[in-house]
C-alpha cells in the first residue's frame, strides 16, 4: 500500500504512514503484546485491510481495516528496529 493524505476529525490533514509486512503494533490495553503485519489486501467491500500475527504466539492471526489499525485509538505503531 502506499503512503495516502487522509482527513482527519477537525478537518486538518494528516499523512497516513506505509504500511508494509514486518510493521509492528502493540493494543493499547495490552502493552506486551506485540502484532506484526504479514499482509495487506483489498476487501471484497474494496477497503483495506491488514493481516496481523501475534509474536508471541504465532498461530494466533487477526484481520483488521487499516483504517481501524492507523487510526490509533486501538493500536500504537512500534519503530521500526
């Protein structure tokens, strides 16, 4: 996926970051916890979406939209190492 402009709340634009395989995101709620990105895809609805393993537990997968990831109120964005 590449880099887009998305509007946000107040009407100010913010960049969204590249999403690629190997990001990494931790839940809020949940500090230890630490998700990867093994694949992004369009939808059958034609939205984005993220295919996401849990390190820790590698059997463990999640499909989230990138919108739902990106938007930060679930998900914190680790740096990259």
């Amino acid at each position: 996926m590449t880099s887009r402009q998305a509007v946000h709340v107040l009407g100010r634009r913010k960049r969204e970051a590249e999403i690629s395989p190997g990001s990494r995101y931790r839940r809020r709620d949940a500090p230890y916890m630490v998700w990867e990105v093994i694949a992004a895809h369009a939808g059958t609805d034609g939205k984005p979406y993220v295919v996401l393993v849990n390190l820790s537990d590698p059997t463990w997968r999640k499909t989230l939209s990138l919108a739902e990831l990106e938007s930060g109120s679930q998900y914190i964005r680790l740096p990259r190492i």
